[in-house]
C-alpha cells in the first residue's frame, strides 16, 4: 500500500528514496523493483562514501536476489 502511495505521489522515488523503496518494496512482495532499489541505493551509498549502508542494502539486494531465484521457474 505505501509502496503505490509513493510511486503515484513520487514518480521517480527510487531515485529520490532508494533506500525506502527497498524496503517497501519487498514488504510489498515486489522483488524485481526492490532489486532494482536496492543496485541504486548500494550505488548512491558508495558516491556518498557510506560504506557501511552501501553494504547493507547489498545485502538485502542479494537476499532478493536469492528470492527471486527461487520463485523463477
């Protein structure tokens, strides 16, 4: 639910809130777009210089990944 609410009030929010889109997105069970979130938000991390989060939402980005493996036919 709060994933549609921020894609119709924010139409680029994986690029303004990747972090956030993350984390709604795989509580919405949309994996392709919080792998998607998750690649910007490590990279925007790293340009940051914000390792530490840049390693945590990589993480989470190959914890979807491995989701999105399992579910595939």
């Amino acid at each position: 639910m709060a994933l549609v609410a921020y894609r119709e009030r924010y139409p680029d929010a994986i690029r303004q809130i990747p972090s956030l889109m993350v984390a709604h997105s795989i509580a919405a069970g949309e994996l392709e777009t919080a792998r998607d979130a998750s690649l910007y938000a490590a990279r925007r991390a790293v340009k940051l210089h914000d390792f530490r989060s840049a390693l945590a939402v990589v993480e989470q980005g190959l914890e979807v990944l491995e989701r999105i493996d399992k579910d595939s036919p």
